[in-house]
C-alpha cells in the first residue's frame, strides 16, 4: 500500500485581483486544497488578509480551506477564522504557550487542527501534542515571503517528524511547505511528507494539471504496510 499525496496550491502566490477565477484555477488542476497564509506583520514581516477576504473567496472554491495562521496570539481568532471558511486552521508551536489547549478549540469549532514549526524549531516535545494534531506543518523555508528556495537541511527533520508518527501509530498528516517544486518534490515525499504546499512552481506552471497529475502519482510506499490517512484528508 501507499500514502496519497496530497497537493495544495497557496494563493500568497497568485493574482490577488483575480482571486476568484485563480480558485477555479485550481479546482480544475485537480489539487486537493487551498493553502491560505495569514500574516500578521508581527510574528512574520509581511502582512496578508484577514477572515473578511477569506469569506468572501470562500463561495469561489468547494476545496477544503488550509488556514494558516502565522500571527501573535492566534488563539484569538480561531473562530473568525473558521467562521469565514477555514476546514483547516494551523497555529505556530513558536507563537503559543498552551499549544495542546488551542489545537482542542480548533477541533472543537469543528476544523482540523493543525501545528506549524519553523526551519529551526526542533522536534522535541512534539510527541506529546500529536495526538491532538491532524497534521504538523514543517515550514522548508522562512514563514513571511512567497518564492524562497528549500532550506535542504529540514529535509531531515521531515524524515525524523515521519519516524515519530509512525511510531506513535498515529494518523497525523505530514504537511510541508516553503520552495517545492518538480525537482525537490519527490525527495521530500521519500522523507515522509503527505501534503505538499506549492505556491510560485504551482501558478508559473503552464500545464497545472499535468504536475498535479504528476504529484499525486509520486504516491510513497507505505512502510507500516496500511494505507496512511490523516483526519479528513480531503475534507475537514
């Protein structure tokens, strides 16, 4: 058996004056979610939208809504957030002291609850909180800014993250994003990711749906010999 490979297209890299027809864009490619980075100006330098734009859009798509939350204090708007359409809400281990405390509010607003780290964030204690996540976010470059390359030595930390959910037996989604493209995707799914954020390989490719028919062939052997799925891949 194998693990999908899900793909999610982030609109932080494409034509925010054409939002609504960049959404059918990727529906037609046949990606599986819509990736949406929230910056607050403070925890990342750049500064993006908020719940309003996101409902808004929200009419535009049938795709699950992959939240991000890179801001201060996201415990503080969960519910905005997933009140204008989040499916998935992430919060960062680096901006939260009660992290266990707000992945429980995400699931109990009924979305999937998701933890990001950053390139140097380690994995230690991580255990302890995956089995109240529906997928970790492994950031390959530093949050803030579209178009950056890979950080190659984080490619390590997802193969240590994918050794840790298997050996718990959880479900927990791998979930990477920062610099993916043709050339690096597969060595990243080989190291255990599930869930592939692409933003400028995605929008500058001409033939969207051939790389994501490209993707979602590059399915990884399973090494626990079952079919790995996350909480609601497709769906919350």
């Amino acid at each position: 058996m194998s693990r999908p490979v899900l793909v999610a297209p982030s609109i932080l890299s494409a034509d925010f004056a054409r939002l609504g027809e960049e959404l059918q864009v990727i529906s037609r490619s046949g990606a599986d979610w819509v990736h949406l980075d929230v910056m607050d100006g403070h925890f990342v330098p750049n500064l993006t939208f908020g719940p309003p734009l996101i409902a808004q859009i929200r009419r535009h798509s049938a795709l699950p809504f992959d939240v991000h939350l890179m801001i201060e204090r996201p415990q503080d708007w969960l519910k905005a957030y997933r009140d204008a359409g989040a499916d998935r809400l992430t919060i960062h281990l680096e901006a939260c002291r009660h992290v266990q405390r707000h992945l429980v509010q995400i699931r109990e607003l009924g979305a999937a609850a998701g933890l990001c780290l950053n390139p140097q964030t380690p994995l230690a204690g991580l255990e302890y909180v995956l089995p109240d996540c529906d997928h970790v976010l492994v950031m390959t470059v530093n949050p803030g800014f579209g178009g950056q390359s890979l950080l190659e030595p984080v490619v390590g930390k997802i193969a240590d993250l994918r050794r840790m959910i298997d050996g718990l037996g959880l479900p927990t989604l791998i979930e990477v994003d920062g610099g993916i493209d043709r050339g690096n995707a597969q060595r990243i799914l080989a190291a255990g990711a599930d869930v592939l954020v692409m933003g400028s390989a995605f929008f500058r490719e001409q033939e969207k749906q051939a790389l994501v028919d490209h993707l979602h062939a590059a399915a990884i052997p399973n090494k626990r010999g079952k079919p790995h799925a996350g909480r609601s891949a497709r769906s919350p």
